[in-house]
C-alpha cells in the first residue's frame, strides 16, 4: 500500500473552519483561556470600532513566548488533545487561538514578549492566504511591531502576549453600524465573561485574583449561587473518583426570590428566570464551560427551580466528557451521570422536606396576616384569617341573622382564591406589586373604622395602636403606619 500525503486546501479549509460556531463571547473567553493558562494577572479587552481600522485586542501580561513557541502556537493544531497537559491549563485542541480568532475576523495578529526581552509578532491574513493559495504566515519586523496599539503594555509589563484583530467582516455583517454592532456584542460578551471567569475574578481563599477589563472598565464577578447571600442553602460537599481523578460536587438551594433584590434577581438568573437556569454548573480548572441543565436525569421543576450544582472536573478526564472545541458544550459519562444522579436526589430530598407537613398553619411569626397558608398531603390552600382585626370587629358587628352570610362570603373568596395564577406567576418569577394608590389615605380609614366600631376604652385603643404595625396590611407600609399612629395617639390625649 502506497502512502501518498495529501495537505488541506488552506484557503478552502481556513474559510469553513470560520464557521464552527463562535461566538463573540466564546472566542473572548477561548482567548482568555490563554491567558489564564500563561499565568496572567491582568488581561485587557480593547476594542475600537470608530477607528480607521477597526480592531479588536486582547492584552495579557502573562508570560510571553518566544519565536518558535509562538510559531509553533500559530500553527493550526498545534497540541494535541491526547498529550498530557499541566493541571492548571485550560486550552484542549491547539486550535483555540486561531479558529476563535479568525471567526470573527480575516486578519490576526499575536505579538509576545518575553521577560528576556524577545519581541515577536506573526500574522495570519486570509487575504493573503487566499491569494496565495497556500499556508502562507506573516512576520513582522520591528518596526510593523511598533504600529500595533497596546504594544507599550508589554514593554510596561515587560512580557505579555498581544492578540489582535483586524478586518472585522463578520461582526460587521448584516449591520448598519459596526460602531452600534461591536457595542451591543461587547455588552452581551461582558455578562458572559463576567459569569464564566467568576471564579477567577473573585477566586476562592488561596487563589491569586485575576483582573479582566473590557475598555479599562473591571468586569465583575456573576457568582450563580449566590453563596455569599445570607439566605442561600449550602448544601454538603462530595466527591468521587473517575479513573483515579476527583470529581468534587457542591449543591446549593438558592433564596427564594420574595428574598432577593433585583440586582440579584438578574445575577441568578435575568431574562431567563432562575426556574430555567437550574442544574449543574460544570467547571474545568475553575472555568465555567456548561451551565443550567440536568443532563436529562431529571426534569426542570418547581421542585428543584432553585438548586444549582458546582461541578469541578480536571481537564485528565476531558477525553470521557466529549468537550468540544469552544469548550461550550460537554456531556458527562456514565461513570459521572450515576454519581450526579444520587447528588439530584439528596437535592429534592431537601427541597421535598419543605413541603412535607400534616395540614398545618404556616407560622408567620407576631404578624397577624389576612390569610392563612395551610399545607397538607394534598398541597396547600390559603383561608382568611376571621381573626384579623379589621374581620373580626365587622363580624361582630353584624347582627345574628347576617353573620352567616358573612361567613358564605369568606368561604366564596377562599374556595375562588386564584391559586393556579399565583403559581403560574411565581414560577415565572414575578413579584407581587401592591396597589400604591392612596396608601395613605386607605390605612387611616380602615384604622378609624375599626376604632370608630368597637367599644375599646381609652387604655385598649391605645394598646392596639401600638401594635398595628404587626398587622397586614400595615406591617408593609411601615412609615406610613408610625405617621397615622402618632396622629391618632394625639388625639386620645
């Protein structure tokens, strides 16, 4: 049998493999990747669509490479996914550099410096390529070095790696406004860092901080478990082996949203709601790379809606995770998926004793509420408190005759509570908002209405006024409520 070598068309293959699917965001985080793995600090997103020539840069001062290093790294395939690599690095492919890169651009290019002062820079042009018809890679000299922006970052830092892109047709695509365009994307690609490197921008305890900029403006840091609000549930650690490496797992059950400001709100969860972010969240070397899905062992539900699972693999078992190239997407063997189902069903244990109640009050702690949430086997159900003083006292000044047909209404209002609506409602998140108009005026009403009605001496009508505020509706507008009280204890004076 004859070997014959038979090379990929460059032109052919460099245009298709633009199209593997990147991201804006995807290529930013492959890129950081590279970063982080050549032990950066500091990493600079710079972008300038009103320019000239418009680029895109990306700016580490990590430690640099030399000529072959880099030539090497440009080469398309460079490592392969078989080899052994270091516990910390984050790259898989050897692809990552130039097909993230070249999705979004035609023209890249890498310039590095090294702590002993070598200064490199090559380019791949797919122009140039075109035109050629071949694997054709720029050097630049000195001088072209000199005209890339943010070169004086490197010689500051005194080594670092420069990636920059030019010719920015697919971002450009389609759109009126690159200006317009690359701003939108950024805004879009800045969340998705700041979620995906969360763990870097606020490492835990022992762990070197890593400051990533887009524009010299810090990205944060978008914990999805909300682990530092002091309502989140931290569940249990665990951990098991997969072919000798560890696989660490850490449940958490976040605060139910009634508990949550809105700033929080969108940082568990945003436009997508916490119900469709809940799951697993795989890291890699602390690199988030799947989020907000149960690998279909389970359902999302409102049993589980507010549970979400760090996942810590080491990138030694990224040959039984089908990661993919952008390292957007993995699925878990079968080693990994039994495991993780145990961790599903100790959630829903937890999540389950919450529910599990013999038909019973829901204790409200000193405030007499208008309702009362009662749970049993069958669910839940939701009747009027008759002991609510604004009920009780109309009650009682019903005449006998009328008192049954009071408590026909009551029953009709229970038995019509729009209980299917509520439900629908809180799963989709959406807070209750209460009726603002003429507050104020309302409140004192029905306070000296029921003043007004009874039969209370001058000791007992001020006691009740000095425990309105542990009664619905008052309890809610606290300020409102010392004002009306205040007024009305003068005039029992």
């Amino acid at each position: 049998m004859k070997e014959i070598e038979n090379p990929p068309h460059a032109p052919s293959l460099l245009e298709s493999m633009r199209s593997i699917g990147y991201s804006l965001e995807s290529a930013l985080a492959d890129l950081i990747d590279n970063s982080i793995s050549a032990k950066a600090k500091q990493i600079k997103i710079e972008y300038r669509p009103y320019d000239d020539d418009p680029y895109i840069a990306i700016v580490d001062n990590g430690i640099g490479m030399s000529r072959e290093v880099l030539m090497d790294a440009m080469r398309h395939g460079s490592t392969n996914p078989r080899d052994v690599r270091a516990l910390d690095d984050l790259g898989r492919y050897g692809l990552g550099l130039k097909t993230s890169s070249l999705s979004q651009c035609r023209k890249m290019t890498v310039v590095s410096l090294t702590k002993d002062g070598s200064l490199t820079a090559f380019c791949w042009d797919l122009d140039v390529i075109l035109e050629k018809k071949a694997w054709v890679m720029l050097e630049l000299n000195e001088h072209e070095i000199s005209s890339i922006p943010n070169v004086a970052d490197l010689q500051e830092w005194g080594a670092g790696t420069i990636v920059h892109w030019q010719q920015l047709d697919r971002l450009a695509a389609g759109e009126s406004s690159l200006v317009s365009a690359i701003g939108e994307q950024m805004d879009i690609a800045r969340n998705h860092l700041a979620l995906v490197f969360h763990r870097f921008i606020s490492p835990e305890p022992g762990r070197s901080r890593i400051s990533i900029s887009m524009n010299n403006l810090a990205l944060p840091s978008i914990n999805p478990f909300l682990s530092d609000h002091t309502a989140t549930q931290h569940l249990d650690e665990d951990s098991f082996k997969v072919e000798g490496h560890k696989v660490v797992v850490k449940p958490y059950i976040l605060p139910h949203v009634s508990k949550l400001s809105q700033s929080a709100v969108n940082q568990a969860g945003g436009n997508l709601g916490l119900r469709s972010l809940q799951g697993f969240y795989i890291y890699r070397n602390r690199r988030l790379i799947i989020w907000g899905t149960w690998f279909r062992l389970a359902r999302k539900d409102e049993l589980s809606k507010l549970a979400r699972v760090r996942v810590d693999i080491p990138n030694t078992l990224d040959h039984l995770w089908t990661l993919d190239v952008k390292k957007s997407a993995a699925f878990p063997p079968e080693t990994v998926r039994t495991n993780l189902r145990r961790t599903i069903d100790r959630i829903r244990q937890v999540s389950g004793r919450t529910i599990i109640f013999r038909g019973r009050n829901v204790p409200k702690g000193e405030i007499t509420t208008g309702w009362h949430e009662v749970l049993n086997r069958d669910g839940v159900r939701f009747d009027i408190n008759r002991d609510h003083p604004l009920i009780k006292i109309f009650a009682d000044t019903l005449p006998k005759d009328q008192k049954g047909s009071f408590e026909s209404v009551l029953n009709t209002i229970e038995s019509s509570f729009p209980s299917e609506a509520l439900y629908s409602r809180m799963a989709s998140d959406v807070r209750a908002t209460p009726n603002e108009e003429n507050v104020e005026s309302r409140l004192r009403e029905m306070v000296i209405s029921i003043l007004d009605t009874t039969k209370m001496n001058a000791e007992l009508r001020l006691s009740f006024l000095a425990s309105l505020h542990l009664i619905e509706p008052f309890n809610q507008n606290t300020e409102i409520t010392r004002k009306i009280v205040k007024e009305l204890e003068k005039n029992e004076e």
